[in-house]
C-alpha cells in the first residue's frame, strides 16, 4: 500500500488590522507607530465619544466597576476620545469617581469630570 504523502499545510495567521486615521494607512493591529507616518497609533481618536451604562441593570459596585474597567480598556483601544459613564447617583457613583482619580493617576485616562447638569453621568477623556 502506498503511503499518502500529505503536503505540508501552511497556515497563514490572520492579524487584525487598524487603520491611521492620519494617512489612511491599513496597520497591523500590533504595531504602535503607522509605519507610513510615523503617527503614534494609540493616541489617535475621531473625537467621538461612546456612552455606557453601568449602573441601571442592578449592577452591584463590584460589578459595575469590573463593567467599567473593561468598557475603558476596550475604548483605549478603539478610536474614541472619550468614554460617557452613566453611573447613577449612588453608592456605584462613588466609588467610580474614586478608580477613575486612581486611573488618572496612572495615566490610564488623561482626564474624567461630571457631566455638566447631569451628575449621574462622568465623561472620561482616554486620549
Ligand atoms: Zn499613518
């Protein structure tokens, strides 16, 4: 019996690609710097602002601040300037403003304020 010979398979690795928003340039989703226009990727945004809500599905603080984390991380790595919290105004509301003065600190947001006539919602600005 004669063996089969099966053919080395190559498998290419699809990456997730990005575009510059400066120069319109298809990146690697990896790559910080557009190697086009030397812009540096992550800071770049549309001025768009994406709003959420982690507060108003009885959401207990745990949760909502978890909810809340993974919304920024998310956005940082999306094209938005700012993320739009909507946090209630209880006990939920707190303890957001205080991870985000922790966030602040660390640079992991540039900067975060009450939503002016509405202070159930913080605008946070990621870039
Ligand atoms: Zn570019």
């Amino acid at each position: 019996m004669a063996i089969a010979y099966t053919p080395p398979i190559c498998i290419r690795v699809k990456v997730m690609q990005v575009i510059c928003l400066d120069c319109g340039m298809s990146v690697d989703d990896y790559v910080d710097y557009c190697p086009k226009c030397d812009n540096e990727l992550g800071l770049q945004h549309d001025g768009s602002t994406v709003t959420v809500d982690i507060a108003h599905q009885g959401e207990r603080v745990s949760e909502a601040l978890e909810k809340m984390q993974k919304e920024i991380d998310a956005a940082r790595k999306g094209v938005a300037e700012s993320i739009r919290l909507v946090v209630g105004s209880g006990l939920i509301r707190d303890e957001v403003l205080l991870v985000l003065r922790d966030l602040q600190f660390r640079a992991d947001i540039k900067s975060f304020e009450s939503e002016s006539g509405n202070a159930g919602a913080v605008l946070v600005r990621l870039k």
